[in-house]
C-alpha cells in the first residue's frame, strides 16, 4: 500500500494571522505541524511509500521525510496528481492534511475494517463524534434521519486512480455550487436528499453505478479521522484540546 497527502490549501486573514502561514497544513499543533502529524500515523502504519502534494513551504518543510508533488495551479490538478502519485497497481491511502487528531492507531482500523475491492470512507456515527469532541464547532450531514460524519481519508483499491479521476475532478470543480452538484449527482438524488430520504445506502449504490467499482462507508470509525479544521474556530478548538 502508498499513501498520499494533500497539502496545498491555503488560509488569509485571521486564520492566516494565528497560524503565522498561509498554507494549513503548516499550521503548528501540538509541537507538531498538521502536515508533520499526518505524515507521522502514516508512517508508524507502517507505510514506507509516502508522497505529498504542495508548494514550496510544503517542501521545504517535509522534503526530507516524504516525496514531495509540485502543487498546481488549481485543487482539481491537485487531486489529479495526487491520484496517480504511485503506481496504480497498488491500494492508495488518500488522505487529507487537516485532521489535527489523527494517529496511527485509527488509520490502522480504518485501512483494517476497509473490504476489499471497495473504494473506502471513513465515517463516524454523530453519538460517537459528540462524546469524543463536546461542543466542537457544527459538524456532520442528515442522511435520511441519521447524522453522520465523514472522515478526511479514502482507500482506493488497485487499479481505482483511473475509475475515480474523472469523477473526482468533477466533483471537486462543482463542490462549491449546488446547481452543479446537482447536475453531477443527478435530479433524483437531489430530490431524495431535499425530502431527507437520501440514505447512505443510497450513496454508496450511486457512486458505484457512476464509477464501476464498489463504494463503501466504513462505520463506526474513529472520531480522530472526522475531525478536520476547515477553520479558525475548528482549528482554535483542536488546539484547546490538544
């Protein structure tokens, strides 16, 4: 199994203040860096294979230790590069570089409870969310009646960079629109979800109809891999925590 990291978003004005970086994955934590603690579980997986997507203070900083990939001019190359990071021929552990809790111990249960073949999430039951982190800022989706949060990290099976490349690049450029999140996902869905009858179930029978391999959400995850800070007030929380 490789592993893959990506570390290119960038954070401006209060967040970019208290961090003293523009690029979030720098962002200290626990004597640490969120990039240098990601790199960290993945190592003590076991994962000898480890590359990174960033700029150059992402190199400067991680060069050492990991592969790094040059970042380009948008999040949808990104997320191409990452994808084809190693060679298809082996499992990739996608993985995003804002989760300030992640440790091996969750990514081990995780790539452990993942089934075989399936392109895998993480996903943590609210109740089990709540408890491990009370009051964090708002968190979670309602998928017919039950809350739920998704992690920050993917398993792809061999040979699934290429199924999920187009899908994936066209998710990620129509993420922040609902018109075209609708278009990609299709009217249906749409309707199910506005009627909250849209279930996991459901989801995961779609994505395999539009990828042609099996999707899958792996419940009950660890809470560590649901948390990620987007923010500064989900980053100010993870560091009240820490």
């Amino acid at each position: 199994m490789n592993a893959v990291i990506t570390a290119g978003g960038r954070v401006g004005g209060s967040f970019e203040e208290r961090i003293g970086v523009s690029v979030k994955a720098l962002a200290p934590f626990a004597d640490s860096t969120l990039l240098s603690r990601t790199i960290d579980a993945v190592a003590q997986l076991g994962i000898e294979r480890v590359a990174v997507v960033g700029g150059e203070e992402v190199r400067a900083a991680v060069a050492s230790r990991v592969r790094v990939i040059p970042e380009a001019a948008t999040g949808a190359e990104n997320l191409q590069s990452a994808l084809h990071a190693w060679n298809d021929s082996e499992a990739l552990l996608y993985l995003t570089s804002d989760m300030p809790f992640i440790d091996a111990a969750a990514l081990e249960w995780f790539v452990g409870a993942s089934p075989p073949g399936a392109i895998a999430l993480p996903l943590t039951e609210w109740a089990a969310f709540e408890a491990r982190f009370p009051g964090a800022p708002p968190f979670g989706i309602t998928l017919a009646g039950e809350k739920v949060v998704n992690g920050g990290a993917f398993l792809l099976p061999a040979g699934a960079s290429r199924a999920v490349e187009s899908f994936a690049m066209r998710f990620f450029d129509a993420r922040k629109s609902p018109l075209r999140m609708a278009a990609l996902t299709g009217i249906p869905l749409l309707v199910q979800f506005l009627l909250r009858r849209l279930s996991i179930e459901g989801l995961e029978a779609h994505a395999q109809r539009l990828i042609g391999i099996p999707a899958k959400a792996v419940r009950n995850a660890p809470a560590e891999l649901a948390y990620d800070a987007d923010t500064l007030e989900e980053y100010l929380y993870a560091v009240d925590r820490a």
